[in-house]
C-alpha cells in the first residue's frame, strides 16, 4: 500500500494573471497512514474550473490562496481505497476537494458526498451534476429569476456552467441566446445545447448579429465574461432585467483595474438589478437541485459534454487552455484507468 507513489501537482510560483503550466510542478510523494476517521482516495477525474486563476491569486479573493509548495485546489471524483471512518467503506464512489493528486487522505467530513447509483457517469459528479450544474442552478433562478415569454442571454454559452444556464432558462420558457467564441462553439450552442440563437462575439458582426438575436431588448444576461461582451449586453437591457455576475473571465488580470464603460446609468434608467453570486451561499440546498438537474439529464432536457484530458502531466497547462477556449463543455483530467470509470 505505502510504497505506491503519489503524484502531485503543486503551486511552484504565484501567477499575476492567469496561472500557466510553468507556475506548477509534479512532485512525487509517500502516500500516508490513516489516522482515525480518515478516507483514502484514489482520483479518477480531476476538475478543471476557471476559478482556480482567482484561488491561485496573491489579490484578495473569496477563499485563502492556495499556498505556495501545496497540492493544488480541485475538486475530484474518485474510489475509496481504505477508510478509517464508519461512514464510507472501500469502494465507494466519492467526491470532494481531494486535489490534483492520485491520492488524497482526508477526513470523512471532507467528503462532499457519495456518489453513483444514478446510472450517470461518475464524471458527471464534477459538471452537470456538480459544482457546474448547482452554479447554473442557483445562480439562475435565484438571482436571475427567468420568466417565461423573456429572453435570456448567456456568455460562454457553450462552456460546463454556460451550457446548463441556457438549457435551464429554456426549460423555465425563455427565449434563449448564447454568445460563444467560434462558428464550432456557436453551432454546439444551436444544435445540442438548444439555444434560439447564438452568436460569435469574435465575429465581425457581432453587435448587428446581437441585435438580430434580441429584437425585443434583454431581461435577464448570465454573464460569465465581463469586458467588451457584457459591455455589449448592457447596452440592450430591457427595463426591470437582472444581471447575474458568474464570472469575469475576459478579464486577465484586476491589477491594475481594467477601465470600460460604466454600467450605472444602464441600471438607472432601465431599474436594472446586477448581483453576484458565488455557490457556496448555497450549498446547504444542493440535494434539492441535484435531484432536479438529474432528473432533467435524465429526460434529455439538459445536455452535457466533457472536455477530457488524460494523463495528470496535462493539470499544469489546464487552466491556461480554458481561458483560450479550447475546451468544448466541462474539462477534466482522467487520471486512472477507464476500468475504474465505470457507470454505476
């Protein structure tokens, strides 16, 4: 058991914008001993999240950086190996912020939850039906507040939250468009993820397609951008809508603060609402939304894709490829055989 190697990725330097593959390294480790009311996990998939640039960063942030030297932040899903806890057993499907690591030993309370007997991939216990699918969840019907008959307007609509935030506010009756980076990415988001329209904001007809997509103005924008899109958005906000800040992804760096237009007199004059959201003001009510979003997984009203890397030596650049857009859907790393990836 102990002579197994652990590899893992940690923080070698902090990055001043987005974290690239030279700001880690792989180390090889001892996998420890157990204590009382440990787990022992063994990783399959590793996540991908754009918020791992702002857990990284040396500015203020919601959550403490992760130090330098220590095995970065992530989320996993992967299989019990050994338990000293009377509430998970040796192979159970689990997940939780394990890291990007083979092997994680960590307390039974740091496990979020187990996970299979769905029928699903385990996979999906990192995006559509993980942190992704709860951020388009919540976000969406708790702030943005969609009406049926309204329209909505998603950025990196074809991305792991973007993708699910259009399908929900379809499923609640909107009119959807998606704005995506790409004639691939604006395709997906017609053609599997459903949306109305979709348009590429790196198009030089961005702004007359926009209009084309919204003849009767915004009500509610998911914005995962912010920047020259959202700037774009703005512009057309119908009176009452409601602006949901999910990300800020076109932003490469907030020191020094970027400068754009204003959005106040938007708000103004339209009697807009703009808030931000972050799901862990949330997470006491996941059980609720998981049993909702599977449940439309499972009828086909809510599509998915995965971006699947393999090999624990692609984490290092992952984060750097996600804010160029290479990936189409949820990115992950595969780290253990495809055996041990079984649907459940």
């Amino acid at each position: 058991m102990h002579q197994r190697v652990n590899r893992q990725v940690r923080l070698k330097s902090r990055p001043s914008g987005i974290p690239q593959a030279e700001h880690f390294e792989i180390v090889e480790a001892p996998v420890p001993d157990l204590s009382n009311g440990q787990v022992l996990v063994r990783n399959i998939y590793l996540s991908v999240d754009p918020a791992m640039r702002g857990w990284v960063s040396a500015v203020a942030n919601y959550s403490e950086p992760v130090a330098l030297g220590a095995v970065m932040r992530s989320l996993a899903v992967g299989r019990v190996e050994e338990s000293r806890s009377s509430d998970f057993h040796p192979g159970e499907y689990v997940t939780g912020m394990f890291g990007w690591q083979d092997y994680a030993v960590v307390d039974a309370a740091a496990i979020e939850r187990e996970v299979g007997g769905s029928g699903l991939p385990i996979s999906t216990s990192l995006g559509v039906l993980g942190l992704n699918g709860l951020t388009a969840y919540f976000a969406l019907l708790e702030i943005g507040q969609p009406k049926a008959g309204e329209t909505a307007v998603v950025s990196t609509a074809a991305g792991a939250v973007g993708s699910c935030v259009g399908q929900i506010a379809k499923i609640k009756g909107c009119r959807t468009v998606g704005i995506a980076g790409g004639p691939d990415k604006v395709r997906v988001c017609r053609e599997e993820f459903r949306y109305d329209s979709a348009v590429d904001y790196r198009a030089d007809d961005f702004e007359s397609a926009l209009d084309a997509a919204c003849p009767e103005g915004v009500d509610v924008y998911f914005d995962n951008t912010a920047g020259p899109i959202s700037d774009s958005v703005m512009r057309r906000l119908n009176v009452g809508a409601r602006v949901v800040i999910c990300g800020t992804a076109s932003i490469a760096s907030w020191d020094p603060l970027p400068q754009g237009p204003r959005v106040e007199r938007h708000l103004l004059v339209k009697r807009a609402r703009m808030q931000g959201f972050l799901i862990f003001d949330h997470v006491q009510r996941s059980p609720e939304a998981l049993r909702e979003l599977e449940s439309w997984v499972r009828n086909g009203q809510i599509r998915y894709r995965e971006d699947i890397l393999d090999g624990i030596e692609q984490a290092p650049g992952s984060i750097a490829g996600l804010y160029r857009g290479e990936n189409l859907g949820k990115r992950l790393i595969r780290i253990a055989p495809d055996v041990l990836a079984v649907r459940l």
